[in-house]
C-alpha cells in the first residue's frame, strides 16, 4: 500500500500570534514493504510527520496519499486510512485503559465492528506477534505488567487492527537493554514477513541496522534522503544537524584517517567486523 507525501506543511495555531510552522514542504514516498527510518532532532518534526501518515492530524498544506486516499480532503473517510496504517506512539503503555490485556488488545476490532470469534481471533494472534504469552496475561490488568510487557499490549492493541503499514515512535524509549532488544528483534520480524515499517528513533544504530530507507528532518524541513549508507556517509552534515551517526562509522572514520585501509561508509557493527578481518587478516598489516 503506497504512501505518498507532497509538499507537506503543517503549522500549530495557524491563526494566532504564537503560530509555529512544524513542517514545511516535505514530499517522500514510502514502497509496500518498505523499511523508513525518520531520525531528526527534538523538534524537528518526526512526531508531526507521522500524525499526518494515519491522519491524525491534517496538513495545513500539501497533500497525503495513502493507497489513493487523500488525507487533505475533509469528505475522505479516515476510519478507512486507520483500519490499514497504525501508529504506535512513544510510551504507548500510557494510553492503557481497560481492566484486563484482553479487552485492552480487543478495543479497537470490537470498534470496528466485528463479529466476537474474529476479534477472538485478532487478539490471539497479536499477542502472539509480540510474544506474549495469551494465556498467562489475558485475565490481568495491563498495569500489573512489566514495562516492557506493558509496551507489547500496546503495540498488540494495533497490530489486532491488522494494519498494511506500521508506524513506531521511538519504539524502545525508557526501556532496559533487554527489552529494548526484544522489541527490535520482534519488529525486524514483522517487516521481514512483509509489513511496511515507518520508524521514528533517536539511535542510530537502530535505524542503521534496521531502516532500507532514511528521511532526516531538520527544523521541520527534508534535510536528507537516501540509504543508510548514503546517509551516514555525510557525518559532517548530519553533525551540522545535531545528530550524530553510528558507533561503527565513526570507527571507521577514525581508523581510515589513521591510515589504515578500512572503508569510510560503513555503518553496522557486522560490516565493520568484516572490514577488519579483510584489513588484518592473520596478523598482517592493514596500513
């Protein structure tokens, strides 16, 4: 289901003294089954962005085409938009509500209108795209969870309106290692079964390892666009920005201005580790 963003503009408080454009002219496009990395500094319109792809929020100008639905156009029926884009906001545990994961997980099927044995079947089968075990946790209250697992009932509560594309907002924000890698390995799953993927996210080492695809975003502008290579590949502009870039490229970086024969644009841990080996070997000389 392609996604198609023209000239997008999206100002807060149009009509007042405090108004404040969040972005401006922005134009991409997002393939089925494409991986999209959205990285920027705070305030520089990832969240905005996002809101306009499932139409939570409408542009001020600009247009947003979902499948050939615009989202511009006040007669499109949004509920059609929702039931196939989903969005996964940062710490989405806080918007829990219901007494138990499993009418938590079931709120959005059973507002879609569907028949008890079809929600059944959506909440068993999300909860298992997050690896929870049903089960165990149907029966209890969502706050008596971990953080982590709190995290998985709500992406489990989207993921139960069987979405096309997928939308996450800083994912991983405030949990510990573990749970930050459990949830990256569960959405590299997801987008290697066919889902398309938009992710907004601070670490750039996600997105390196994840993204097929990456939109930088400086003051509510299209910065960059390209792969993780290409974009990684200009650390000078993206420091110009605020951000910063892979652990592995900026060793890379280093280790070919010392002079030794490592290439300059890799960007994953894996790459870097081949790179060294080929440059070494056993026990010879890289420079």
């Amino acid at each position: 289901m392609p996604v198609e963003v023209r000239d997008l503009t999206h100002t807060y408080n149009e009509d007042s003294p405090f108004a404040a454009a969040a972005l401006r002219d922005v134009s991409f496009a997002i393939e089925d089954g494409e991986f999209l990395g959205v990285i920027g500094h705070t305030g520089s319109g990832k969240s905005t962005l996002i809101q306009h792809l499932n139409g939570l929020i409408r542009p001020t100008s600009g247009t947003v085409i979902v499948n050939g639905l615009d989202l511009s156009d006040k007669s499109t029926d949004l509920r059609r938009v929702r039931r196939r884009v989903g969005l996964v906001f940062q710490y989405p545990e806080y918007q829990l509500f219901e007494e138990t994961v499993q009418k938590d997980i079931a709120f959005g099927p059973r507002n879609l209108g569907l028949d008890g044995d079809e929600v059944q079947r959506r909440v068993e089968e999300a909860c298992a795209l997050v690896e929870l075990p049903f089960a165990a946790v149907r029966d209890k209250s969502p706050f008596e969870l971990s953080g982590g697992q709190k995290r998985r009932v709500a992406i489990a509560g989207v993921l139960a309106m069987e979405p096309e594309v997928l939308i996450l907002d800083e994912p991983t924000a405030g949990l510990d290692p573990a749970g930050r890698d459990a949830i990256l390995a569960l959405i590299r799953r997801w987008h290697e079964g066919g889902r398309t993927i938009v992710m907004v996210s601070h670490s750039m080492e996600d997105v390196a390892r994840l993204a097929d695809r990456i939109l930088v975003l400086d003051h509510g502008k299209k910065a960059m666009e390209g792969t993780p290579r290409e974009v990684f590949a200009d650390a000078g502009r993206l420091q110009e920005m605020g951000l910063d870039v892979p652990a592995a490229t900026r060793l890379a970086r280093e280790l070919s201005d010392r002079g030794f024969d490592v290439p300059r644009d890799l960007y994953t841990l894996e790459e870097l580790e081949e790179a060294l080996l080929r440059a070494f070997g056993e026990g010879g000389s890289a420079c």
